[in-house]
C-alpha cells in the first residue's frame, strides 16, 4: 500500500488494506461534517451515527492514510507524560478524569470490536514501565540524578493510586527473558490492536448506518455558523448543523492552538523475531525520549515493534541514523531478533499540559469543534475525541468536557508554554542563513534541499528522471522555512509541523494549501 503521509510504510500499511470511497462529487447537507478520516474522525462519525445523526466524513487521502497509520498502537491508560506530572499540571481531579477518560477509551474500543465484530487483533494485556539500568546508575539523559530516576517509579505508583488506577503495582522485572528491566511499574489492562482493520471496521458501521465517507477530498474552507460550511478543492458544498476538525492538528486555526502544542517526530522498527519469544505486552522505559515496545504476532514469526529516536519536526534530517540507534538499543535487549523487516516514521502533536485538545475550538462559532495534541497516545485520545464531542454535539454533560478544553489555560504549564514557543521564535532566523546546497547541481536524483535564490528561499527535488521541481521553502501557514526529510521524501515545517510531499503538495496541517511556485 503505497502512502501519502511519507514513503516508509508501516507494519499496518503492509499487513491491511482499508476501503476505498470516492470524492464527494456534489453539494449536499448533513447533520455533522467531520473533517479527517483518522481515529479521532472515524470514531466521532461512528458514534454520531450510533445517535442519530447524519454524518459525512472528508479527508483528502485515504481512510487512516495521516498519522492513525503511523502509530504503533498502543492503548494505554498509563499516561506517558507521568500522572504525578498531570496532577501537577491539572491537579489531583484532572489526572483522576484522565486514568479515567484512557481506560474509558480502551473500553469502548472494547465494545465497539464485540458489537461490530471486528477482526482487528485487539487484545487485553499489561503495561511495564521501567527505569532503563544505565540511567538509574548514571543519571543520563535527561539530566536526573540517580536518586530522581530511583525515584520515578514510586512517585508514579503513589500518584497513579490517587487518580485511581488502584491495581498498578511494582514489580522485579518486567517479563521479558533477554534482559532484566529492574524494578518497574505494572499497569494492568492494557490493550493493542491494529489501527487500520479497526478503522475499517468503524468505516462499515458508520455506513450501515447511514454514514457518507469521501477520500481524495480537500476541505480548503471550514466556516460555522448558523449554517456551517465546508468547501471542498474540487468545488463542493457541504452545509452541516456542525463541523468536526479531525485533521491530527486543526487546519482551521491558525494561531492558537498551534501555541500550545509541538509537533515531534517518532521513529519505529518492526523486528522479526521467533514466535512466542517476547511476551506480549506494552513496554516503556523513562528516558526522554522514551523507547515504547510491543509485539505484533504473525502467522510464521512475531514483529517487535520498537519506537524512539524523538526530536522536533523539520529540525533534524537524520532518520536513518535515528533507525540505526533503535536497531542498537533492540538488539542489545532482545538477541532473538532475526532481521528488521520495516522502518517508518510517525508525528505526535505534544500539548505542553500533557492533555490532548478536544471540544470546542476557541474563537469560532459554537458549532464548530476539534480535536487535536494527540500527545503520543493518538489511539485512546481519538477515542476519547469520539466520545466527547458526540456528547458536546447531543448537548450531554460529559465531566471530561473541561480537562479537554481547548481554550483552557494551564498555568503551570507557562515554562513548557514559554521552551516551545521560544524554540518556534528561532525557526524564523532560517531566512537570514544560506540553502543546504549552493546550487540545484548538487541534489542527487530522488533528493530534495533548500536553495537560497537572492532574498528567496526554494525548496527544490531532483526526481529520479533528473528532473527538478522547484517550489517556494516558506510555509504557507507562518512563513517558516521547510526543511527537506530525506527519509520520508518530504517537506517539513519545523514550526508547527506541517509537512508536504515532495511536489509541494500539502500533506498535514496546520497549512492546508501547497508550498507555492516559485513564480507565484
Ligand atoms: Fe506553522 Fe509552518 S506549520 S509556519
């Protein structure tokens, strides 16, 4: 399955194969409009539908084809920011409606796979989070001192016990054979699935009853209102009593929430290995950036999946290197590893409270709502975006509603607030430096870089018949530079992570238009 988010492909793009629907091809109304076709979209659609209402779904790839694709599917309730950080974000309230909105979320996966009867390998399982042994003795990477990371895991024992998640205990080891994780935290209930079989599960139950999906479909202008719009590319209408942006991060916000929220990008292996050899569950360590393990069985073998390496979108160019580190630190820890047999990249959209956006999108009329920050746990904050706004739009209390609140302010946030934004701040500088090369001679065929042409920026691909496609390198939602991404054959924006494939061609938001011609 060849993919429109980047070239690597992932364990789900090269295992399942979802269905294909056509463009919306004429004006039309329908209750709710839900732009994006991911977990979130798919999920609010569903459950939309579930109610009542008419729904029509619009992404301009295909169903799952953004980051839900790109995930390594893990449904946990183990927040990975650390519940004694969200307590201290959000206080002891916010972090016991957050263990309380993940596991409602795995849950309702849950039922939705029994009702619809899913084939989508969901399954139940633990969760281990552990302080990896050379950073408990050396204090690394992160700056703690050994007795912080001794540390970690009872003060997140302590604080996952008062947001509620009682049954989480310490433990010797997690249980893996090949090396001796220490002491660590046992999350039970887990869960994992493959995201794509899911969505097509939903994608059927959504037009069982009654749902409308359209791909290859760009929602170029979103308005609510008394009558809420969207306008497609290609010249449609929808009219809806309210919209839904589910675009992994909003393309119709320009400012705000891109503010608070960073986009980083994750790397994943998919290593063969005997089957049977690793126990199935979800591993994590504590370093930042973290490693996240799973296993995904096969017919003839198992696939460790085994992801890390993070560091801001658009601001490093060295994804083979970062691929090369995880192999290392895999086959350190698991010797039964017989090859790698994938390699890909995904986004994660960081709020800077550790708390996804979801509700009402500040500064727009009532009816229109987001969803968005998926925070490195896309799959259960989708869900949760599912069934928040569906009770927003049926007008129920849900106690969630606040926590998720996209204009809310967490003050004690402001340093975190202040890092990243300093850090977009510096981005702008890449217009007073020169290109990556000083002429189009010396990109490689299949190669993009920037080139500086008098007070202009390009952003220029030489395709593999040596052709070269220039564009404009400055993004079309703030005007930072793009930056080439020479394992994905993308555009990055290191600002607020939008991306563009190689042509220009506006791949993920916040932009929603294409980097421009050089003669425009
Ligand atoms: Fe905001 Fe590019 S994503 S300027």
């Amino acid at each position: 399955m060849a993919s429109n988010s980047g070239q690597t492909i992932s364990i789900w793009m090269a295992t399942a194969d979802v269905p294909a629907h056509s463009p919306l091809a004429e004006n039309t109304h329908t209750d709710v409009c839900i732009v994006g076709a991911g977990i979130a979209g798919m999920t609010t659609a569903y459950l939309l539908a579930r109610e009542g209402k008419s729904v029509i779904v619009l992404d301009d790839g295909r169903i799952g084809g953004g980051m839900t694709e790109r995930t390594t599917a893990h449904l946990f309730n183990a927040i990975d920011d650390r519940y004694f950080e969200i307590e201290r974000m959000h206080g002891g309230k916010g972090a016991r409606l957050a263990a309380q909105s993940h596991t409602a979320a795995i849950d309702r996966i849950e039922a939705i796979v029994a009702e619809e009867g899913i084939d989508c390998d969901f399954e139940r399982l633990d969760g281990y989070l552990f302080v990896p042994p050379s950073h408990e003795l050396n204090g690394e990477s992160n700056g703690d001192s050994k007795a912080d990371s001794t540390d970690v895991l009872e003060r997140e024992l302590k604080a996952a016990h008062r947001a509620g998640l009682t049954d989480v205990e310490q433990i010797k080891r997690a249980p893996i054979d090949s090396f001796d994780t220490g002491m660590c935290l046992r999350f039970p209930r887990q869960a994992q699935f493959h995201p794509l079989k899911y969505l097509s599960g939903l994608s059927r139950g959504i037009e069982r009853q009654g749902g409308r999906i359209y791909t290859g479909t760009h929602a170029s202008i979103m308005e609510g209102g008394a009558k809420a719009r969207v306008e497609t590319s290609n010249g449609f209408l929808v009219t809806a009593d309210a919209i839904v942006i589910a675009t992994n991060t909003p393309i119709n916000d320009l400012i705000t929430i891109h503010t608070k929220q960073a986009p980083y990008t994750t790397y994943v292996i998919g290593a063969r290995i005997p089957r049977g050899s690793v126990t199935k569950a979800l591993y994590w360590d504590t370093l930042d950036s973290y490693h996240y393990v799973r296993v995904q069985a096969g017919d003839h073998y198992d696939m460790l999946l085994v992801g890390g390496e993070d560091h801001k979108s658009g601001q490093a160019d060295d994804g083979d290197q970062r691929h090369v580190n995880l192999e290392g630190w895999a086959r350190e820890r698991f010797p039964m590893i017989e090859g790698i047999e994938l390699r890909w990249s995904g986004q994660v959209m960081e709020p800077v409270d550790g708390i996804a956006f979801i509700g009402r999108n500040p500064g727009d009329p009532q009816n229109v709502y987001i969803a968005t920050g998926d925070s490195g746990m896309g799959m259960t904050h989708g869900t949760i975006a599912g069934i928040l706004i569906t009770d927003l739009i049926m007008k129920r209390e849900c106690p969630w509603t606040a926590l998720y609140d996209p204009a809310r302010k967490t003050l004690r946030a402001s340093l975190e607030y202040a890092k990243e934004n300093l850090n977009v701040a510096a981005q702008y500088e890449d217009y007073l430096t020169g290109g990556d090369v000083e002429s189009a001679e010396e990109i490689a065929q299949g190669e993009g870089a920037i080139i500086r042409r008098g007070m202009s920026k390009l952003a220029v691909y030489r395709d593999e018949q040596g052709t070269l496609h220039e564009r404009s390198a400055v993004c079309p939602h703030l005007g930072c530079i793009v930056s080439w991404n020479s394992l994905e054959k993308t555009w990055n924006c290191p600002c607020h992570g939008s991306s563009f494939d190689r042509y220009g061609r506006v791949i993920n938001g916040p932009a929603n238009s294409e980097l421009k011609g050089v003669k425009d």
